[in-house]
C-alpha cells in the first residue's frame, strides 16, 4: 500500500490534512512495536519465564530542566553486555536477559547524528525469576550523562 492523502480523517468537514503511509486506518496491529515496548511488565514477566530468562527493565527520563531541549532533539538508548537497544523517553523496556551478571549502560545521540553522549554504566546481577528494574536520569545540564541506577528486582 503506498502513501494516500486523507483530507478528512476525522469525518467532521475540516480542512486538516494527513500523510499515511503504508497502514490502514483503525488497524492497530499494522503498526510495529519496538521490543520490549509498550507490553504489561506482567506480560513480560510471563514470557521471560517461559523462555527461562528475565528481563532487565529500563526508564530513561530527562532532568526536568534539560528536557525543553532533550526530549524533541535526542533518544535514550541502552547496551546491554555490549547489545545496544533503542529506548523511548518515560517509557520502560524491558530487555530479556540470563540470570548473572550484566553491565547495562544508558546513553544519548541527538537526532541525526550517530555520536553517543552522557554515557552512564552500572553493573547489575540478575536472579533467576526476578527481574531488575533500573531508572536511567539526566542531569540538569545537556553535557551530563544519562546516569542509570538500579532501583530494585521484582517477580
């Protein structure tokens, strides 16, 4: 399906006009979700269980002074044992992972621009059935590293 021009998307007359691309309108699941992102932590607890994993869960948010610039210009991103993982801001993911120990660090890039900034790392050990929540915080300046920090395990 290619790109369509619907001038009307809410049916009530207006003016207003959107760019679709490729999914249909009203189908949830024709969008792709990141991993990780948007499931219950109960859904994936359950299926970190089945697989015989768990999951490390991360939160990256920016210092309330620094978001005017962080939250429209750069992403949060997490590596995990060296395996790097798109994040969302405010938002948690969950990255499935064997029971031990794992360095998890949480990082930056601007929009276009491939460089990581504000590298922060913390070193976690992980129990088999508990999952390990950690919040990854900026500091209040853009030159400050997003500092992850483990805050308890669960399950």
């Amino acid at each position: 399906m290619g790109p369509t021009l619907n001038p009307d998307p809410d049916g009530n007359g207006g003016t207003i006009g959107l760019l679709v691309i490729g999914t249909k309108r009203g189908d949830p699941s024709a969008a792709p979700r990141p991993a990780g992102i948007g499931a219950s932590h109960t859904e994936r607890h359950d299926e970190a269980l089945h697989t015989g994993a768990v999951n490390i869960l991360v939160t990256a948010s920016p210092h309330w002074v620094s978001a005017a610039v962080l939250l429209p210009w750069a992403r949060p991103f997490v590596r995990i044992d060296g395996t790097e993982h798109d994040a969302q801001w405010k938002q948690e993911v969950a990255v499935p992972v064997d029971a031990g120990e794992h360095v998890v660090e949480t990082f930056i890039r601007y929009k276009g621009f491939a460089a990581q900034l504000g590298t922060g790392r913390v070193t976690v050990t992980v129990h088999q059935g508990r999952d390990v929540t950690i919040t990854a915080r900026t500091g209040w300046a853009n030159n400050m590293p997003l500092v992850p920090t483990e805050v308890g395990a669960s399950g």
